[in-house]
C-alpha cells in the first residue's frame, strides 16, 4: 500500500515535522509538553550531531531507543499532515488527533488498560486511514475508518497488538463491531497493527541493500500467516472479506549510505473466496487488495483445523 520504502535525510524529516507542527497549531491542537513535542526534540537532536564527534555524548544522555521510536513516528505524523492538510476543518478527525498527539513516548510505556494506549491506538488507526487514501480509495470516516470502493462501502476495524495473546480476542471484538456497523451490502475488514508485537521500537533491521529489507520484512509476515492462520479461518461471518496485516519498521540499508529507510509492509488476507461460494466478494477484495496492499494472500477455509 505504501511506496515501500523511504528514504530521507534527517533535515528533511525535521522539516517536515516542523511544517506538521504549524499545521497543527493552525487547527487548534496541542504541540508542546506532550508526544509530539518529544518526537520533535529527538529529531532535532539527532539532526543536529549525527554527523559530528558529539554524537557519542548525545547516544550516552539519551536511550537509542527512543531516538530510533522518534524518527519512526515522525514519519506517520507527517502522513497525517500530509493528507489530512487538504481536509475541511468540519472533516478534521479532531478527536483522534489530539488522542494521537498524547501518551508515553516509548511503546513499553504503555499501560495494557487506560488512557495511555489510545495515542498510539489513534495514530495506527489514522496513519492506516490516510495511506488508504493516498492510494485513492474514498474515504467517508476517521473515526473507524469507512470508505467506498468499486461502489462497495467497506468498514475496517482496527486493532493495535499489544501482545501475540491479545490476538485472538482483538479477532473477536472486531468481528462483533463489525457485524453492529454493517448493513446491507456493506462489508467488512479487521486491520491487525503488529509493531508492538514485532517490537519495532527496539530492532532496526540493518542489511547490505534494499531487496535484503524487503525480504526480511516479507518473511516477518509470512511467518506472522502461518502462525495464525487458523484462527483467522474462525472468522465466520462472510460479510468479513478478511484481514489487513500492517506492520511499519525502520532499517539501515547500506547502499542507501544508512540513512534511515522506514517502509510499511500491508498483508491482506482473504477469507473471501470461490471455495465459500464467495464469487463476487471475492473478486471485489482481490481487485481492492492489489489497489490498498503489498500482498495479497488467499486463505483455504479446507484447511481450517
């Protein structure tokens, strides 16, 4: 769904994140004492003494982590920017975006109940709601992210993995939401957000050049399928066309001169199929998953144990 992989400089991932703070405030939101104002710090520190003898000092005062955390959220908030900018301000998802703006800067801060989930609960959802729309699809809610395509109105779920348990009951409630939302002709997607669960906050894939990243980020989600396969063929409402694999990370690429190189991997995993008597769904949602995904794998409800 993504391009991939991006490249940039850290003065180019600073700027943007500057451009996003005015945006921000032109909108009426928060930018200082919370999440974003943090990310924008670190940015700024470690655009600053990348290049210099004095980053020793900064990588000494500062946990690397958080550094790497900083410039992998940078990027989603300058998508936000990105595309939520053109939007009326009666369209602006307001509420989502002050949630995402909140929170603990670090993943493993987070508390598995309370208030300190839902910013990166938000940004996921967001994030995921615009990159569907930068590949063109016509979006009708934030909030749970509807939209139409090929005159189908589709509503996604969207569940943030806190941990490889919390799976199967992510699975549940998003099926039961979705079966509430849903009327008519209208279908549904649950989209799975693995960072936390791959913890990409701590691991930079580091390898020699950019086919080296695909393919290790390709074989994460391919593990990720097996594992789960048979749970996602417990999924037995046929409104539910399958399941949206999100997983961002970051690597350092050497023929990229190790510049951060950040990159979104999106699955989608169709239940939909002629094996369900599905024909016309199942069309629909291979035709949608080569517009919104970089994979599109077919699940066997044969194989279903």
């Amino acid at each position: 769904m993504s391009n991939r992989l991006t490249s940039q400089t850290y003065d180019e991932l600073y700027d943007g994140l500057l451009q996003t703070q005015v945006w921000l405030q032109s909108v009426g939101l928060p930018v200082t004492g919370n999440r974003f104002a943090a990310i924008l710090a670190n940015v700024d520190l470690i655009r600053q003494h990348y290049d210099k003898p004095s980053l020793d000092q900064v990588l000494h005062e500062h946990p690397m982590g958080e550094l790497w955390v900083s410039l992998l959220d940078a990027g989603s908030f300058i998508t936000l920017y990105e595309q939520l900018r053109v939007l009326r301000s009666d369209q602006l998802p307001r509420g989502r975006l002050k949630e995402a703006l909140s929170g603990p800067l670090m993943p493993h801060d987070e508390q598995k109940d309370g208030p300190t989930i839902q910013a990166r609960d938000a940004i996921f959802e967001l994030e995921l709601g615009c990159r569907l729309r930068a590949k063109g699809v016509s979006l009708t809610g934030f909030d749970d992210i509807e939209f139409e395509f090929q005159g189908v109105r589709v509503n996604v779920q969207c569940k943030r993995l806190h941990s490889a348990k919390t799976l199967q009951p992510n699975l549940d409630k998003a099926c039961m939401q979705i079966a509430r939302w849903i009327t008519g002709q209208t279908r549904g997607l649950v989209a799975i957000g693995m960072d936390k669960i791959f913890t990409t906050d701590r691991n930079v894939l580091t390898v020699t050049n950019e086919g080296a990243l695909l393919g290790a980020v390709k074989d994460l989600m391919k593990d990720f399928l097996c594992e789960n396969e048979q749970r996602f063929l417990r999924i037995l409402d046929i409104r539910i066309l399958g399941v949206l694999a999100d997983l961002r990370y970051i690597g350092r690429v050497k023929d990229r001169n190790d510049l951060l190189t950040s990159g979104c991997e999106t699955a989608l995993y169709a239940l939909a199929s002629a094996a369900t008597l599905q024909f016309v769904d199942s069309d629909f949602l291979w035709n949608l998953g080569h517009n919104i995904a970089d994979s599109v794998e077919q699940l066997h409800p044969l194989r279903r144990g």
